[in-house]
C-alpha cells in the first residue's frame, strides 16, 4: 500500500501531541467541519489508523459524547467513531427510541433515510459547546460503511441510535447539526438543563413556538 505522506504525517503529529489520550476538539467556524472529508482510501497506514481510532475514542469519552468524527479532531478523512452505554431513565429511553451502542468504527459512511417517520428531539455537538438544539430526522436509517478493519458493513438503525449514525456521517459531509436545527428551538445549556431536559421536547415546542416532525 502507498501512503499518501501528508495526511500520515498530520495524524501522526496529531497522536503524539495528545494528553492521556486525548486531542482538542474543532469548534464551528474552522473549515476543516465545512469541508467534504476525504475517503480514507490509501492515506494511512493501518497502524496509524489504529492509534488514530485509539485516539478519537478517548477523546470522545473525555468530553462525553456518543459519537465523534474525524474532522472534529482537525482530521479530514471520512472515519467516525459512536458508542452509546450511558444510562438513562427508562422513561427518557423509551420515548427517545434509545438503545445501547456498543463501540465501532464507521469508515468512508454514507446513510440513507428510509421511509417517512421522523423524530424530533433536542441535540447537542461537541463541536458547538453551550447550546442544544431540536433537529428532526428520520426514524430508520441504513448505514453502509466498512469498518476498522476493511470488512463491509451495511445495517439498519432505528431511534436514537440511527440520530447518531446520521449526526456523524453529516459531520463527514461538511454538515452540523446546527444546519438542521429548528432555530426557535436553541437553547443555552443552562437554560435547556434547568427548563427542557424532558425526555421529550413537547413542553419546549409549546413554550418557544416551533413544530415537532412526525412524518
């Protein structure tokens, strides 16, 4: 495999500069979260590629988050990492459709909606610190991607986990979720925290003034 020299040698830089692990996370306004990332392609070599999933990993972790794509560590290559153990009230997982997310890798992803149910609830990006936002997506994606290690993947998500897949696979396209929010719905993390952490965003909707998607 030839490597393409550039792209090794800024993860490499980026690896050896983390702390415990862990690199900065890219906040909205650098071009590197506007701009199409690159297929991974023969940019890395595979042990690279290890230590730069090492890497997003923990960092994700650190923040916390559920999910993390490459640009936002300042890397244009199209690689997310999701994973999604937290606990959470029973009542705010049934009606968020939340189901556990074990760890896995997503390289070169691309998704598609499938069918017209939607979901509306509120989201946050690691990339835009201090605010939430509700976004409406669809219910039910299909993921195709390859992971880690090369093997083809192709697999449906429902509720919140299909939210992830989607929010991250954006981050790839240049896209953040601030492009889809509904703008009446932002909110501080301050005010969403002490006014609409519900687990469903009906009581926001009917206080600020904006619809929730259904379909």
């Amino acid at each position: 495999m030839t490597v393409r020299q550039p792209l090794e040698d800024a993860v490499r830089e980026l690896i050896e500069s983390a702390r415990d692990g862990v690199v900065p996370i890219v906040t909205v306004g650098e071009p590197v979260l506007r701009r199409p990332a690159e297929p991974l392609a023969d940019r890395l070599e595979r042990a690279t590629l290890g230590r730069l999933v090492e890497v997003m990993r923990a960092t994700m972790h650190d923040a916390p988050g559920v999910g993390l794509a490459a640009p936002q560590i300042g890397i244009p290559l199209r690689i997310a990492v999701i994973e999604d153990m937290y606990e959470v009230s029973r009542e705010a997982a049934a009606e968020r459709e939340r189901t556990p997310v074990p760890f896995r890798v997503l390289v070169d992803p691309v998704y598609r909606e499938i069918g017209t149910e939607r979901r509306s609830f509120y989201e946050g990006c690691l990339s835009v610190p201090g605010y939430q936002a509700v976004v409406s997506r669809a219910a039910d994606v299909e993921l195709e991607c390859t992971d880690q290690n090369g093997n083809a993947v192709d697999e449906v998500f429902h509720g919140w986990p299909a939210r992830i897949v989607a929010h991250e696979t954006d981050h790839l396209n240049g896209t953040v979720y601030i492009d889809k929010a509904i703008t009446r719905s932002i909110a501080a993390n301050g005010v969403y925290a002490e006014l609409w952490a519900d687990p469903s965003p009906r009581r926001a909707a009917d206080a600020l003034g904006f619809e929730l998607a259904t379909e």
